[in-house]
C-alpha cells in the first residue's frame, strides 16, 4: 500500500509538472502564476486524499482566535516535519495562499513540488549558507507577498525538531519579513510531525495519531525591532503552552 500511494503521487505530480513547464515557456507570465496557484491545492488535495483514504490520516485542527484573521498576516510556527507546509497551506482560509522560507535542498529532487517552490515565490535558503545573501532572499519573498498579497510563513526554530521539543526562535528572518510591511502575526502550534520524522517512522507509525494544529492567537502588527523581538518572544510562550496542552 505504501508503494501504490508513493507511485500515484509521483505519477500525478510528474504529469501535472509537465504541464506546468509548458504553461512557463508557452503562456503568458499571468497565466502561469494563477496556474501555480491551482497546483498548489490540486498537489494538496491528492497528497491528503491518499493519505486519508490509505493510512487513515487525520488533522485535528483548533482556532482559538480571540479576532477575526485580517485580510493579511504573517505565520509563526514551530517546525516538526516536512507535513507542516501542505498542512499550513491546506488550513489556512480559502483564498489565503501561503509562501514559506524553507530550506534550499527541497528546491530539486521532487517532481512537481521542488518546481513549485522555485517558481511560486518562496524563499529557499542554505542551512549554513550566506547569511547577507538569506536576508536578501527573505526580503524578496516578503515584497513579492506584499505585491500578491500572499502570506508569509516562517519557522523561527530554522529546522525540524526531531525530537519535538521546542527550539530557539531566530529572529532574523522575522524581522527582515516584517521591515517590508508590518504585518499582524498568527500564532499556529504543530504537533505530531516529529513522530514520522524518518522514512522508516513514516511507514510504520503514520497515520496511528492524529497531527494537531493549533491557531492559537492574533497578535498586533510590531512598530519597529523591540515590538518585533517582544512578539516573537511571546508567539515563543505561546506555542510552548500550547504544545504542552496537546500533549496532555
């Protein structure tokens, strides 16, 4: 069964990338980018179609905004697995469609995927690359989501945790994403990812507990560095708590 839903996913993301590359050499540049955004849901859909239908996958997810969400923001989120990013996309609003900072070695390998990443307007950075040059990139996909109005994501733990214990937030990033536009900032806590955080773990216990997501707040959009710092300190807290109550 895990060899039937590798090989749809490949077969389908392989066809469907085809398609994509002709649109970018043959179409026009606006209807390329509107058909990005229609193999990010269909991409999605299948991925969580087989996975419910063939592994029982389930995603419990609780918002407990005090406010309703505004029309842009940006994500803070912990990082437990390569799941969070279709999770994300997948349960924010309809419409909403979210670009991430993630790391530059999912931009090849990946049919459909990796060419999505390099060509919808996220930020792919080295793990330990150039630091000037990562701020840079930031920048880039931070003006890029003013001028779509998509909604930038960042994990300020900068990798997975493997453990699922919660990491050291780096505020770099954030605040570079911030400098384009003071953004209202949605508090989101993930739990589960780190569970089948290897290939072998995936294949022998995914699907056996639900992956959680928590919306667990709206904070107000920072003036300045100190504002920025104090509020990812507290979406930090925050996501601690909330880790703590998912896990009891």
């Amino acid at each position: 069964m895990n060899i039937l839903i590798v090989a749809v996913l490949l077969s389908a993301f392989s066809l469907w990338e085809v398609f994509l590359l002709l649109s970018m050499v043959f179409a026009p540049r606006e209807a390329t980018a509107r058909l990005i955004f229609v193999y990010d849901r269909k991409a999605i859909a299948l991925i969580f179609s087989m996975f419910r239908t063939y592994r029982g996958f389930k995603v419990k997810v609780e918002k407990r905004l005090s406010v309703p969400l505004p029309e842009r923001f940006i994500v803070v989120a912990n990082h437990q697995s390569l799941l969070d990013i279709p999770i994300l996309m997948d349960y924010l609003p309809r419409g909403k469609h979210a670009r991430f900072v993630a790391k530059k070695e999912l931009a090849f390998g990946i049919p459909l995927i990796s060419l999505l990443l390099r060509s919808g307007g996220h930020c792919l950075v080295k793990r330990r690359g150039d630091a000037l040059h990562a701020m840079r990139s930031i920048s880039a996909m931070a003006r890029r989501c003013a001028w779509e109005g998509t909604i930038p994501v960042i994990f300020p733990e900068g990798t997975r945790s493997r453990t699922g214990a919660l990491g050291t937030f780096h505020s770099a990033g954030y605040r570079k994403i911030l400098e384009v536009a003071p953004l209202p900032i949605l508090v989101v806590a993930l739990e589960g990812g780190w569970r089948v955080v290897t290939l072998r773990d995936f294949f022998s216990n995914f699907g056996r507990l639900p992956y959680k997501v928590r919306f667990i707040e709206v904070l107000p959009a920072p003036q300045g560095k100190k504002e920025a710092l104090a509020s990812l300190a507290k979406a930090r807290d925050m996501i601690e708590s909330a880790l703590g109550d998912m896990r009891g």
